[in-house]
C-alpha cells in the first residue's frame, strides 16, 4: 500500500512539472508571436497602434490566465491529491 502511494505522489510530481513546463513554454510562445505580431501592424500602420496595443495587452491578460488555470490545477493536484483520497478512503 505504502509503495502505492508513493507510486502516485512520484507520477503526480512529474506531472505537476510538465504542466508548469507546458504553462511556461506556452505562454513565452504566445508573447512572442503576439509582440512580433503587434510590432508588425504597428510598423504597417503607425496611427492603428493605440488600438492595436489594447488589444495585444487584453490578448496577453488572456494568456497569462490560461497558464494560471493550469499553475492552479497542478497546485490542486499537488497538495489535495484526488488520487490519494479515493485509495485511502
């Protein structure tokens, strides 16, 4: 039973650690390809820049939640594990 357990606290943080990894990755790729983006109309279009920069920063807080949701649901996984409390239950 004990080896169980620490079969599923293991596989849990390797899989907490990739979905930090994938928030991180993900979100660096996403800057990267709006900023490009923005930098490309901007320079096209000088006077749309204004509206071009409010949408980029709305874009950018939307990303930055997608990987919160994900740093939140590795948290949940990491400290009340649903998996530990159905085998000792």
């Amino acid at each position: 039973m004990n080896e169980l357990i620490a079969m599923i606290q293991a596989n849990t943080a390797i899989a907490v650690g990739m979905i930090f990894a994938s928030a991180a990755l993900g979100t660096g790729i996403g800057f990267a390809l709006l900023g490009g983006k923005f930098l490309e109309g901007a320079a096209r279009q000088p006077e749309l820049a204004g509206m071009l920069q409010v949408r980029m920063f709305i874009i950018a807080g939307l990303l930055d939640a997608l990987s919160i949701i994900g740093v939140g649901f590795a948290a949940f996984l990491l400290f009340a594990n649903p998996l530990l409390a159905a085998l000792q239950g």
